[in-house]
C-alpha cells in the first residue's frame, strides 16, 4: 500500500453540480497530480501541482481545477459536472528523487447522473 | 492522439506462459518508460521502469524490452501466476516527469 490516500471513495452527482475530491500526499512529497481514468482506458493527465502551485496541465477545460496546500495535500474541483465526467479520479504523489517515486493513490469513482 | 499505443487489449494465458504486451511510441523526446500494474479498486502500482540507453531491464519475473529505433517497448512476464491477474499499463514520460502518457491497458487473465 502506498502512503497516499484519496477522498472519498465513490461519489454520485448530477450533471450541472460542483465536486471536490481530496488527495492527501505520501509523506515527504512534494509533487501532486491528478489523472482521470475513464472505463477501460488508461489514466489521462488533468494537471500537476508543486510547493502549491500548478505546474502542468493536460487538455481539459477551466472548469477543472485544482489547489495544493501547505501540507502538501491537494483537491481537484470539478464544475458543471457532465456526463462524460464519469470516471475513477487518482492523484499520484512524488517525492524529490524524481519520476520513480510516483505513487499512486487508490482513487475516486465518480458517478454523474 | 493518443501519445502511447499499446497491445493487446486483453490477453489470456495458463500458468507459468509468458504474456508478452506491446506498446509504441512516436515522440522522440520520452525519456523514461514505467510499467504500471492495476487491480480492480486499487490505483495503478509501478512495476518497472526502464530508460532508453538501455535495451533490456529485468527485475524478478517482470523484463522490459526495449526497441529505440523503432519506439517499441514490452513487457514480458515470466512464470506467470494467476495473482499477476491484473490490468497493465504502459507509460512514456520526457524531462522532469510532469506529464505521463499511459497507453490504454491490457487486462491480463492466468488460468491456473
């Protein structure tokens, strides 16, 4: 098991609401970033966050956003929920030594109705 | 466009076989090729990893194979077990690693 863990586990919403999603780092790291992996593909990049502030974004629209904290714990917010949103949400923590220390936590499944 | 292509989509093998699964790259700016393993709930585990100044890695019975010139890679599975059941993902990343691109998976079944 890694040290990172995600809040809270499932999750359902209607299309149009506003989500946030917890991550809390593995101790010692200082790198978060959050992935979205829709059914049966594999994990997408939304955006990455260092000493609190974003780093790194893939291609997904404003209405994803994100904050890390001081503590190194990070939440992404989704508004405007839509279907296609529907999808298990990870964040991967890193520490200092680089891309071998990437862990993932166990996700956020996140249904939108 | 989808950065990293990868085969099969599933695959079904008996015990102690060796699955083999593939993947392809076409930027030649990657520098660094980790294997992810997944279980149903549980986020994906780094497996190996390997960089392209070299050919092969091996660590227990996981082995990465890698093709530079023809920006393939693929993991083989030694004596594999039905515990290794599981969803694997190939990634390719560049530079300091903020971004990865993961290929689309390959969900593994070892029949005992």
């Amino acid at each position: 098991e890694t040290g990172v863990t995600q809040s809270p586990t499932h999750l359902i919403k209607t299309r149009g609401q506003q989500v946030t999603l917890r991550c809390s780092s593995q101790s010692g790291h200082n790198t978060v970033s959050w992935y979205q992996q829709a059914l049966g593909q594999g994990p997408q990049f939304i955006f990455q966050y260092y000493r609190e502030e974003e780093n790194g974004r893939g291609n997904f629209p404003p209405r994803f956003s994100g904050l890390q904290f001081p503590n190194y714990s990070s939440e992404l917010n989704v508004n405007a929920l839509e279907l296609d949103d529907s999808a298990l949400y990870l964040c991967a923590s890193r520490g200092t030594s680089g891309r071998d220390t990437q862990y993932f936590g166990p996700g956020t499944r996140l249904t939108v109705l | 466009q989808q950065q990293v292509k990868q085969s099969p989509q599933s695959l079904i093998v008996q015990k102690g076989g060796i699955p083999i699964i593939n993947c392809a790259y076409e930027n030649t700016a990657f520098d660094y090729f980790p294997w992810y393993q997944q279980f149903p709930g549980k986020g994906p585990a780094l497996l190996i990893a390997i960089r392209p100044d070299v050919s092969e890695k091996k660590e227990g019975r996981f082995t990465i194979s890698f093709n530079k010139s023809a920006k393939q890679f693929s993991l083989h599975i030694m004596d594999s077990q039905p515990g290794d059941s599981a969803t694997y993902f190939c990634a390719a990343t560049k530079g300091t690693g903020n971004q990865f691109y993961f290929g689309t998976g390959t969900s593994l079944t070892v029949i005992p």
